[in-house]
C-alpha cells in the first residue's frame, strides 16, 4: 500500500515538474511526508516499503 503511494506521488510530482502544473504544492507536500514515513520505518528498522 505505502509503496502504492509513493510511487504514484513520485509520478504525480515529476508531471508537475514537466508540465509546470501543481497543485498548490499539495503533491510536493504529500510526496515528503511519504519520504519522511519511509525514513521512520527504515530507522525503526522495518521493511520500509
């Protein structure tokens, strides 16, 4: 599921980039706070996705 996002805000953020067309930052946003979920599970020594 948390690999699911990821990568869909990954998508999402770099067609932003492409086509200078955003959300009001909202998928910049989402896609760090799923960086910043990931990192956590990593150092909580989980399998991060």
């Amino acid at each position: 599921m948390l690999w699911t996002i990821v990568a869909v805000l990954v998508i999402l953020w770099l067609l932003g980039l492409v086509t200078s067309y955003t959300m009001g930052g909202l998928i910049h946003v989402l896609l760090v706070i799923a960086i910043v979920v990931v990192l956590i599970r990593v150092i909580q020594g989980r399998k991060p996705l």
